[in-house]
C-alpha cells in the first residue's frame, strides 16, 4: 500500500544519507591526520619546541618518516636572514594547515550533526508510520463490525419484510374470500328476501290455522255438554 511504499523510500534515502556520512567523515578524518602530520614534521624542523618530546611522539615521527622517506630539509644557510625568512614562510604554511584543519572538524561536527537530524527524523517517521499501521488495523476492525452490524440488520430487514410480505398475501387471501362472500349475499339477497317473506307468511298461515283449529275443537267440545 501506499503507506508501505512510504516506508521503503524513507528507508532507502536513509541508507544512502549513512553510506555518504560515512565515506565522507572518512575521507575528512584521513586528510585531517595527513595535515596533522605534515604540521608535526614542519614543526620538528622549524619549530621544534612546539613538538612533543614524549616517547610516543618521538616514536610517531621515527614510524612517519620511515612510512613515507621524507628527507630532512637541509641546514639551514650560514645568512641567518635567508633562514629567518625561510622559517617565516614555513610559519604561514603551518597557519595555512590549521586553517585547513579547523575546517575539516567544521564539517565533521556539520556531518555529524546532519546524520544525527536525519536518523532522529528516519526513527520518528518509522513510529508515525507503525502508529498509522496500528491505527489504520483498528480502523480495519471497527469498519469490519459495522459491516458485520449492518448485514446482520439486512437479513434482518429482509427476513421481516418476508413475514410481512407472507402477512400481507394471508391478509389479501382473507378479503378476497370476504370480497366473494359479500358478492354471493349481494346477488341472492332479493331470493333470500323473498324466501324470508314466504316463510313468514307460511309461519303466519300455520299460526291462523292452529287458532283456527283450537276455536273449532272448543266449539266442538261445548255441544257435546
């Protein structure tokens, strides 16, 4: 993913930056400890008491000039002018070597101090970027439940709309047999009215001619006394 992509590119220029750190602060610290050594043997010959009597200097320039088989500079010429000035010249050229020797600790310490910057942005970008990682998962989760909530409430919905669909054609069933009903006592209600008179009037009929009946059989009853 994206994020993922982030990651191996900050990791790639990180890589690179080290790689140049470190070739260049090589390189520095290798010219700084030629110049040094230039400035002690310069300083042996033109400026002895500058140089250190200890065993280890003493052994430092015994090595250096056997490594590099530099020759003793030649006495120095009976006119104590020439050698003056010679020393003179040697004195600025040793100005020179420290100048040029501060400014390689310049950009050491410069270096440094970019490598360091640079490290500390790489490391707080990492915890950034599993921060986002470990965000982006709860995200994933929580997106994960909703989804989950909201099919849930879907079969749900759906399986209720099916009852309700089912309730519903139950009650159509219903009113279309109420509808055949109400046509059926619609279209027979004269027969039927009119078979409901007729009854009554048989009942009617049937009642006159028991009264009738009874009157008769007492009238009947009277003369036989």
């Amino acid at each position: 993913g994206e994020l993922d992509k982030m990651v191996l590119e900050a990791t790639e220029q990180r890589k690179d930056e080290n790689e140049d750190f470190t070739e260049k602060r090589a390189s520095n610290t290798a010219a700084k400890e030629l110049l040094d050594f230039a400035k002690k043997r310069l300083n042996q010959f033109y400026n002895p008491k500058l140089v250190e009597k200890s065993p280890a200097a003493a052994l430092f320039v015994q090595v250096s000039t056997h490594a590099y088989s530099v020759e003793a500079p030649p006495p120095p010429p009976e006119a104590f002018g020439a050698y003056s000035k010679k020393s003179e010249d040697n004195m600025g050229v040793i100005a020179m070597i420290d100048l040029l020797i501060a400014d390689i600790d310049k950009d050491l310490v410069e270096s440094e101090t970019e490598e360091k910057d640079a490290q500390i942005d790489y490391e707080v970008a990492m915890k950034r970027s599993v921060e986002k990682r470990v965000k982006d998962s709860k995200s994933l989760v929580e997106k994960e439940s909703i989804k989950g909530d909201l099919e849930a409430a879907v079969e749900m919905h759906v399986e209720s709309k099916e009852a309700e669909q089912k309730e519903l054609m139950a009650t159509v069933r219903y009113m279309q047999s109420l509808h055949l009903e109400c046509d059926w006592l619609l279209k027979y209600f004269d027969v039927r009215k009119e078979a409901r008179n007729s009854e009554i009037d048989a009942l009617g009929n049937a009642k006159a001619v028991l009264r009738g009946a009874d009157f008769s059989l007492l009238q009947t009853d009277g003369y036989a006394l």
